[in-house]
C-alpha cells in the first residue's frame, strides 16, 4: 500500500467527515499507534473483502419511494447514547421510508412509541431481512459486521460512522449529517446545525400524574462511572436550603437504583427551608421524561438522564469531568438550554459554591 494511501485511510479513521461536527483535538500518533489503527481497519476492510460486501457498501443509499430500512444498533446499552447516535432518524419526516431497528433489550423501551421507527426488534430471529431494501449498520465494528454478513448477506448498506475511529465527537451533530447523507435528502449544512435536537416519545398516560412535579427542581444523582457520579449534593442541597431566593423552589432526587443509597442520604438531612423528595429507583425511563419536562431546571452529572432532560427542552445544568468536552453533548442551538460546568479532575472536584451560583443564573434567565 502507498504511503499517501495509508496517512489517507488514517486520516480518515481519526477525523469526522464534516469540520463542523465538533470532535476532541486527535492526538499526534505514534507510528506504532498509527500501525496498530491501520492493522485494525484493514482487518474490517479484508472482512468485508472476503464476504463480498465491499460492492454492496455506499455512502448514499438512493432507495425508492417507500423503502424499507433496516437499522443494526448493536453493541450500545447506553441509553443517553442512543438518543444522540439515533437523534438523525427525524430527518424520515416527510419521506415515505420506513425504518426498522435492532437493538439491545435494554434500549426497547426507550423506543417502544418512537414515531420514526416502525417496528423495534430485540432479536434478530424475529425479523424478515428479505423485506428490507437497506440496511444501516452503527458502526463498522468486526461484530456488527458479521451480523450484518450472517444475516443480510445480500443487502446493500451502509454505516452512520464510516469509517471513522477516532475519538469523541458530537454524536447528534454526526447522527443528523449521515441521516441526510444516506436519505440524501440535501438539507444544507446551516439548516442541519439548527435543526439537530435529541428527541424523545412517550406514550400518553395517567399513571404518572408528572404535573403534580410541575415547577420543581429535578437533581439526578447515582451514576455507572465513577468520574462521573458527583460526590457533593449534600454540599449543595446544604447552601440551597441557606439561600432565601433557591430555598422556595421544591426539589426532587430522581436516578436508577445505583443512587438508592444516596439519595436515602440526602433525604435524612436536616433543612430549615428546603422541601426534597426523592423517586429515584421509583421511575421508568418515561415517567422520568415525563416528569424532567414539568420540572423547571435539571441538574446532574453527564449522563443518560441529561440527554433525556435536554429532549424534553428543559433547562440544564450539567456537570462534566476533564476529560469530556461538553460541545461533545449537545449543540448550541435553540433546542438545547445547557449550562455546563467542568470538573478539574472527574464532577466531583466541582465546588457546590459553583452548582449552586450556576443554578441561580439558570432560573433567573
């Protein structure tokens, strides 16, 4: 292989394929990082080769009037992931495509009243790949890959990161310019950047009054990873209730169970003014939403819990390690009302001081 074809399919590994789309400075590599990248793209490359699907892979899907689609989301249990990586699939609005997904058991939920998706799948016995006109695989991972080999062998397709590799990088800013790039559905770059949101349907329900919530303050608490799961609520809650302005609003805890133990905490503490409650452990993915869209502001760590807040169009304040550029999240555009603040380490080495001045300025907007 030529040296100016290898920096070539290198470059393209680490860079995104739009300047606009915001992505963390790549690192100068080393050879042998810069190797052990290319040994593994030319490893999916010869995958691809050897199954023939090389001739069945385009950037660009030109499908007829009512096409089909069959999405691969594999690999991603992450709910705040998928609703950025899948926040794209808006731009079927007004097209006569259908598009199906497959996806991990864990997200079905997140999508069961999706008014873009048509069906969502959890296994892939379940689905009839010969009525699909396209695929779209997530990534072009070795496993999803073989999926796609094993089970639409045949199908033309293609892949909402190419073949990209790099680092982080805005996911709904990507999402929204593959969308437009496979559907072609020639929307200009400005247009795009306006447009992008993260959005989010819930099914229509009484079992969970959320205006009864209407006008709190919703602070999530827990987390999966340490960096981000931040260490200093009572901190916070303790100069809110000191506050006479902060101290009238109501506020509720909300999270997974992962957060049981210290929102148990922080409901046991003692306040002169502030009302808290706490639901966390208590609600499904959207009776959060539907609560987070009553509630005035949102509050929490980078999270699964922030992307659904910032779907309902609620107010944020969300807090971030060193080690993640908040651009990365969201987009600053009218869909999305964030204020972030960034830890010098992981969350927690963000003073409360600085939540709860952050906090102010959001409700005074």
């Amino acid at each position: 292989m030529k040296v100016d074809t290898v920096r070539g399919f290198i470059s393209k590994s680490l860079r995104v394929p739009h300047p606009e789309i915001v992505q963390d400075e790549v690192e100068s590599l080393s050879a042998y990082k810069k190797l052990s990248l290319l040994k593994k793209q030319l490893h999916k490359w010869s995958i691809l080769s050897l199954n023939r699907q090389l001739g069945l892979y385009t950037e660009s899907a030109q499908l007829r009037p009512g096409a089909r689609i069959l999405l691969f989301y594999s690999g991603v249990n992450n709910l705040g992931d998928a609703l950025m990586d899948l926040s794209g699939r808006a731009l079927l609005s007004g097209t006569s495509y259908k598009l199906d997904v497959v996806l991990d058991p864990s997200l079905a939920e997140l999508f069961r009243h999706d008014r873009f998706f048509s069906k969502v799948y959890t296994d892939y016995r379940e689905i009839d790949f010969d009525a699909y006109d396209f695929v779209i695989l997530n990534k072009l991972g070795i496993r999803v890959i073989k999926e796609k080999i094993r089970y639409a062998g045949q199908a033309r397709f293609t892949s909402l990161i190419g073949w990209y590799a790099g680092r982080n990088f805005n996911h709904i800013q990507f999402s929204y310019y593959s969308f437009n790039k496979i559907l072609n559905s020639g929307i200009e770059e400005a247009a795009l950047y306006r447009n992008s949101r993260l959005i989010l349907d819930a099914p229509q329900s009484q079992d969970f009054p959320a205006q009864a919530w209407a006008g709190r303050i919703a602070i999530s608490v827990g987390g999966r990873e340490s960096n981000r799961i931040y260490g200093k609520w009572a901190d916070v809650l303790a100069r809110l209730d000191e506050d006479p302005e902060l101290s009238r609003y109501q506020y509720v805890l909300i999270g997974s169970d992962n957060g049981l133990k210290e929102a148990s905490d922080l409901i046991a503490m003692s306040f002169r003014n502030l009302q808290l409650d706490s639901l966390v452990g208590k609600l499904k993915i959207h009776e959060c939403y539907a609560l987070i869209g009553q509630s005035k502001l949102f509050v929490g760590a980078d999270g699964g819990l922030l992307h659904i807040a910032h779907a309902a169009g609620v107010p944020t304040v969300a807090l971030f390690s060193d080690d993640i550029d908040p651009r990365t999240r969201y987009v600053e555009n009218d869909f999305f009302r964030c204020t972030p603040l960034i830890g010098q380490t992981d969350v927690t080495s963000i003073e409360a001081n600085d939540v709860v001045r952050v906090m102010k300025g959001a409700l005074t907007r």
